[in-house]
C-alpha cells in the first residue's frame, strides 16, 4: 500500500505509542506552564487590585508579551534558558499570564463595594477579606481567565516541538515538512480535541454554583500538579553529545531512522525546528544538528559536515526540470540551461547562499557577481520571441538559481522570462510544472525520487547507493509519467548532512560518521 | 457610653466632619440627620474606625478606640448597610455566623443563637440555608440586621438600614424594630436622611449640615425649640405629622399602659401611634391600664387633639 494513502486511523495506531507520549507531553507542557502562570499571575493580580497606580504598568506589560509571536518569543528564550522544555514553559506562562491578571483584577475590582464594607466592618482582617470574600466572589471570573489561558497555551504548545520540547508539534511539523497529511492530523486532531476538553471541564467548573465553588478551588491546585506531573524531561539515554534533529529528520528512513538501523548511532536527540536548529549547534546548545550540506548557515556558524560513509543520506544533486513541450517550443532553451551544469560545486553553493542569508545581498545581485566571475555574463538581448516561465521554491537558494536562469536566457537567446519564484513547497512547484503554469524549475534527484515518484523501499534503497544511479532512475521516471525532462546537474548536492562545530570536530577528531558513533561508544 | 470629642475629617480640603463633639447615653438611641454631604456617614463610619479621622478622641465605654486594633474593635460593634451587604455566597446562617465564627464560638452555640434569632426577628427557620438573592428586600435587611446583632454588641452603627426599602416594608419593619426586645439593650447610632424614620425611631436627634452639627436635642425640641433658621426650614414641610411623633400621649399611671382591643401600647408611645391604631378603629376609645392592669379610664380623639393643643400651647408660652 502506498504510505500516503493509508488512513489516517492506520497511522495513529502504528504510532500509537510516540502519539500517546507526544499527547502526555503536550499535557504536561500545558500544565506546568498553566500552574506557574496561575502561581505568578494570581498575586499580581491581587497585588494590583490593592495597588491600582500599578494595575495600568502591569496589565500593559503582560499585554505587550502577548502581542510577540508565539516562534520569535521562543526565539528569544534560547539565549536566555537554551533549548527543551526550560524556555518552552518560560514563552508559554507568558502567553497565559495576561487572562491571570486581568481576570483576577477584574474579578477583584467587581467584588461588590458594600459587601467589602461589611466584611472589614465586622471585624475580618485584610487577609480574611481576601480569602472569604473577594477571592470567593471572583472566582467565576479568574476561572474564566484560567480557561481562557489553558486554551491559549495547548494551542501555543504546538510550537514547543521548535525548540526541542516535544509535544503534538512533532507531529504537525514534522508532517508538514514530509508533506504527510496524516501525520500532521495525528497531531492537530489530538491538540484540537485536547483545547476542546479543557475549555469544556473548565466551563463545567465555573458554571458550578457558589457552595460548590469553595470544593472545586480546592481541586483545581491539585488537578493542576497532577496534569503537571505528566511531563517529565524525555532523557531515555544521556550520551557525551546531545543531538537535535528536525521532525522531518526524524521521521525519514534516510534520516534519523537510517542512522540508527545502518550506523547503529544512539545519541540523546531533541526534536527542534530548522530554524533554530543552527544557532543552538552555534552556541553549543547542541552538538550534533541534522542539516542541509549547502546551507549558508553552515559557513555563518562555522560548522562541519560529517563525512556519510556508509551512504545513507540518498544525493539531492541539483538540476532544471524541464517540460518537453518547452523545449519543443523554445529550441536553445536546453543548450542554454545547460550552460550551468557542473559549475557550482557544495562550497560554491554555500557561499552564494552564505552571500544572500548572512550579508543579506540580494538574489539579483549574487547571481549576476558569480556569473560574471564564471565568465558566463552576457547583457539582455531583450528579445521577443515568447516568454520562458521559471518557477522556483520557496527559499534563498532556488531564488539565487532562477536568478541566474533568468540571466542565462535573456542574455542567450531572444526569449523573454517570467519568474515566478516562492511557489510554497515541493508539491505546489510540481504541480505548476505538470499543469503547464511554468516551463521548469531547479529540482533535486532526492526529492524526486522520495517526494514525486516514490518507489518502494527497495528500489530506494537499490537506486540511492550513487549519484548517477538517482540521477538515472529519476531521469527516466519523469520521462515515463509526467513527460517532464531532467537537465544536466548543476554540481551541487544539497543533501541531509550531520554537522558538528569544526571546533569541536577537529578536537575530538571526528570526520565521519562512524567517527561519531565510535566516540559515542568509547564513552 | 459612647463620647465623641472634637472629630474632624478631612478630604483634601474638603472638611467632611468639622470639630463635632456628641455624646450617646447607654441604650439610647441617637440619628444622625441630614442631607446627603452633610457628614453623617463620615461621623459613623469613624466609629468603627472604617474611616480614620483626622483629628479628634472617641471612647466607648471610657475606652479610647483608637489604642485596639480596628478588627477586635469592630467585631463588638454591630453595623448594618443600606444595602445590607450580605455576601452572596455565604447561606443566611453563614452569614449571620459570620461574627461568632471570627470569636471562635462553638458550633452548637452558633447553631442555637442563629436560629432563636431569626425567631426573634420573624423569618422562618426554612431560610437558614437559602443564599440571600433569594429572599425578598425586607428580609434581607432582617438578616443583615441579625448578623449585626448576633454577637450581642452594646453598640449598633446603622446607616441607612432602611434606605432601599419601599415605603409599606419599611413602615413594617420600623414597627418590629421599636418592637424589638434585643434593641432595647443597644445604644445605636443610626443615619437617615427621612425626617418622619429620625422621629419616629430616635431618642434623640443630632441635625448636621456641612460638617457640623448644627443642634443635637430630642425630637420635640427640635420642633419647638429650633436653635436657627436651618431646623426650622429642615422641618418645616413634615412639621403636623412630625408634631404628632414628637408629642406622648398623657401619662398613664406609673407602670401602667394603653390598650386597644387586644393591641398593647407601651406608656411612652407617640400620639401618631395613637392615632394610627385609632384609625381602624369606628370611635372605639383607648383603655388606660395601671401597673396592676385595672381599667382607670379612655383616651379618645378628643382627650388626644386636647393634649397635643396644650402641649403647643405650652411651648409657645416658655
């Protein structure tokens, strides 16, 4: 059965037992992050209800921490708290504590004034005030506050598994990289229906009347240690290097899963957003990161990548698919595209996409440099005779191709162009392709063959063993189905990698993979 | 029992209560009358020490109030709202309980004072354990009253506690609570702005305006003796009925006591009383009674008109 089209009830089942983990992370996540917003928002609440020349101070305060997004603050906790579950819970019971304080401060402020009066005129001191009169009164609306908070905070949680705090955000991220549906339902379905339960206990609690109020403030504290409890720091094996991977990563048999079964690599792993994932490795948060051999990033923070010995990680070697009509249609459009291949090697690659996302050039302009230093610039014809489409992806690199694509032709032929860069994902670029809405795109033989085509296991495994192996099998297959041409690569493979700090690297002298893993094991 | 020597209180520059000095008798009952910003909320409220003043000595009982803590102090001062100020999530009992639970009685002896208490105050024991939203205006004023009442205080601070009432519930209540046996043991101190309930329930009257009390006497000398222009136009609108409360009935025998039918009228009741039973009445007269309950004679309309015309007669004539 093709992987996509099992049902979505299969894959849970299969993965029952990390979607129950995720679920009880994804509680606790919530929980804890809940209990210590309560614990800090309820007195400030408080303290601002006795204190009003603060009330404005504060409630702006925790206002303004709500209007920051949800990834930059978690952005900002990772120089502060690291990565994992510390800044996770540190941005969530940020999110939460503005519902806490307003509501209690409401709450406190609506208690009504000849009821305060009687109280302090039979005698109760400030404290029994508190606690027998304007807490009681004001629990409806500091439960609401709570429930309001809750429901924020297991939507927010999703965004935990970016910086390695797990959770259902595994799931739906790692789901969206690996452009598997169920997956992504695995774990927004459970997120959804976990905010529902929530809101719907909660608004049972509150709708309580009064008499059973005073019972259920006394469960709350308790319901909410409990639920606490169920996070627990997932840290089965700690090793000398802890690794942080992407949930795509993760989940692919050409990732982490090929690195345990043919390397027999066992490293304490933290999911973590791609996004992120650099800059921990940069400020040694982590020590070990999955990623993408050509990526500028990799150059900017100075890491290395490990040599794949055992060749697991299947080529994503670069180059322009082409639709066979076009090259029927625009004659030179072949020869002239082919003019780039082979001239942009890995270093060369990560360098003009070092150019682009670190000294913040434009695509433009980083297209036009190399290929004026290749000697390949030619100023536009401005030609007229039709218009070739280029498509590209959503990222600096594929910008940086079309631009020189685009270059290449006008200054090469008659023909005009039209880019239309940023086309979403693999299958939104794709799918432009075969419906005729662009002419070619720069694509890769891994995502070819994994993403598009997808052979059984097998045959992966059989075709993925060299780059000319991918190359052919893609070549032929698109040829086969989709009428779609595969050109010359460009050079480059931009393919997973596993980098380390070259620092790091040099001195404990690992350059491949099974380096790695030895040193793992001579602990 | 209670003195009130040269209290003042300031709000900013606004003098709320201006250098007023009283005194309050035990088991009297004073009002303090007047419009509202005249300070006699301000006065109240210092009593127990929910305001604090800016200047100025008050002693209960020969004791200075402001040398114990104001919590020891209030739980001995009873204090009924306008607007009752029940906490809506306590039950009545609970509420009424309120006072004894913070002087740690013993439950049982809660229990008992509670209940005999509502008795007293005629709400039947099947509200013990309904929440005040579900009791009508005049009975959540009895339970606010019984909260205030229930630790058996010497003295009871009421401000306005019939303010939000309807005219009929009000006059009802203002019946029981002259009624009322555990009153009669209180030196209250109460604030109203209506002329005719200042009357009708006070021993004596202190009239305030801006800050100051302007005279502080019985009823009757209020009207027949004004110190100013300002008692004279205060009660110059209500002045026959207020009159009739303000002048008794002639004395009976000492001990002794009016009766109509089978209503019983204490020997100090007002000729408004008086009439007010006569009115259902067709021409029927009063019985006057001695200590020992033997008729001595009839008080009628006419003996009444008679000596509410002497009593004018004399005031005038002093």
């Amino acid at each position: 059965m093709n992987e996509q089209q099992q049902s979505l009830w299969d894959f849970m089942r299969r993965q029952s037992d990390k979607l129950l983990e995720q679920t009880i992370q994804h509680i606790g996540l919530t929980f804890i992050s809940l209990f210590v917003a309560v614990i800090i928002g309820l007195p400030l609440g408080i303290f601002i209800s006795r204190r009003r020349q603060f009330s404005g101070a504060i409630l702006g305060v925790a206002g303004v921490l709500q209007t920051i997004p949800s990834i930059a603050l978690l952005g900002f906790m990772i120089p502060v708290l690291g990565i994992g579950p510390k800044p996770a819970i540190a941005a969530l019971l940020l999110y939460a504590l503005l519902p806490i304080i307003r509501n209690t401060f409401t709450g406190i402020t609506g208690v009504d004034p000849a009821v305060k009066e009687a109280a302090v005129a039979m005698g109760m001191s400030k404290w029994q005030v508190l606690f027998k009169v304007e807490l009681p009164l004001a629990m409806p609306v500091i439960f609401a506050g709570i429930r309001t908070a809750t429901v924020i905070t297991v939507g927010v949680a999703t965004l935990a598994s970016y910086i390695a705090a797990g959770g259902l955000g595994e799931f739906i991220f790692g789901g969206i990289s690996l452009n598997n549906t169920n997956m992504i339902l695995a774990g927004a379905i459970p997120a959804a229906l976990l905010a529902i339960l929530f809101d719907f206990l909660l608004s049972r609690l509150q709708k309580l009347n009064i008499k059973k109020l005073k019972t259920a403030t006394l469960i709350l504290p308790l319901l909410l240690i409990l639920c606490s409890s169920f996070y627990f720091i997932p840290s089965a094996y700690a090793t000398k290097l802890k690794a942080g991977f992407t949930p795509e990563f993760m989940g692919r048999h050409d990732g982490n899963l090929g690195l345990q079964s043919k390397y027999g690599l066992k490293i304490s792993t933290l999911v973590i957003s791609d996004a992120v994932m650099y800059k921990a490795a940069f400020e040694k948060q982590l020590d070990v990161i999955s990623g993408y051999s050509t990526d500028g990033r990799l150059k900017a923070y100075n890491l290395v990548v490990l040599k794949d010995d055992k060749g697991i990680f299947p080529p994503y070697y670069a180059a322009p698919i082409v639709r066979e009509s076009s090259l029927k249609k625009f004659a030179e459009l072949e020869k002239i595209l082919n003019l780039l291949a082979n001239k942009i090697n890995d270093s060369v690659m990560t360098a003009l996409n070092y150019k682009t996302d670190y000294l913040h050039q434009t695509p433009e302009k980083v297209a036009k440099d190399f290929l004026v230093t290749q000697g390949l610039w030619k100023s536009p014809r401005n030609g007229n005779e039709g218009v070739v489409r280029i498509g590209s992806k959503i990222f600096g690199e594929q910008y940086i191709l079309a631009n020189i694509y685009s270059m290449l032709i006008k200054g090469n032929s008659n023909y005009g162009v039209s880019t239309k860069t940023g086309l979403g994902g693999t299958k939104i670029c794709f799918d432009a392709l075969t419906n005729d809405q662009i002419d070619f795109y720069p694509e890769y033989t891994g995502t070819g063959l994994l993403a598009i085509l997808q052979p059984p296991a097998k045959t992966i495994d059989s075709v993925t063993v060299s780059r000319e192996a991918t190359y052919n099998y893609v070549k032929a297959g698109f040829e086969q189905k989709y009428n779609i041409k595969w050109l010359k690569p460009i050079g480059f493979n931009n393919a997973y990698a596993l980098m380390m700090r070259r620092e790091q690297a040099d001195k404990l002298k690992i350059k491949t993979i099974s380096d790695l893993k030895r040193y793992l094991k001579n602990r | 029992m209670i003195k009130v020597s040269h209290l003042s209180k300031h709000f900013g520059k606004v003098k709320a209560v201006d250098d007023i000095s009283f005194n309050v008798k035990e088991h009297e009952n004073l009002i303090l009358l007047g419009t509202s910003g005249c300070g006699k909320t301000t006065t109240l409220k210092m009593i127990n020490r929910l305001i604090e003043p800016s200047a100025g000595e008050i002693e209960i009982d020969g004791k200075n109030i402001f040398e114990q803590s104001p919590e020891i102090l209030r739980r001995g001062i009873g204090y009924v709202l306008q607007n009752n100020g029940l906490f809506p999530h306590y039950t009545v009992a609970e509420n009424i309980a309120i006072v004894p639970r913070l002087l740690k009685w013993d439950e049982k002896r809660i229990k008992t004072r509670v209940s005999d208490l509502l008795e007293k105050l005629h709400l039947s024991n099947n509200y013990l354990h309904v929440y005040p939203n579900e009791l009508s205006g005049g009975q959540q004023q009895r339970v606010g009253l019984a909260r205030a009442l229930v630790a058996d205080p010497a003295v009871l601070l009421m401000d306005e506690p019939f303010g939000a009432l309807d005219n009929v519930t009000r006059s009802k209540i203002h019946a029981e609570f002259k009624a009322l046996d555990e009153l009669k043991r209180k030196t209250i101190i109460m604030v109203t702005h209506d002329v005719q309930e200042a009357f009708e329930l006070g021993d004596r009257i202190c009239l305030m305006d801006k800050g100051k009390i302007v005279q502080n006497s019985p009823p009757a000398d209020l009207l027949f003796k004004p110190k100013n222009d300002f008692v004279r136009g205060f009660l110059q609108e209500q002045r026959l009925q207020l009159e009739f409360k303000a002048i008794k009935a002639p004395q009976p025998p000492e001990g002794g006591a009016f009766e109509l039918r089978d209503v019983k009228l204490p020997a100090d009741v007002s000729l408004w009383a008086i009439l007010e039973q006569l009115k259902f009445t067709d021409g029927e007269n009063l019985i006057i009674r001695d200590q020992h309950g033997k008729k001595t004679g009839t008080l009628g309309f006419e003996e009444l008109m008679s000596a509410f015309y002497q009593y004018k007669k004399q005031q005038v004539h002093e």
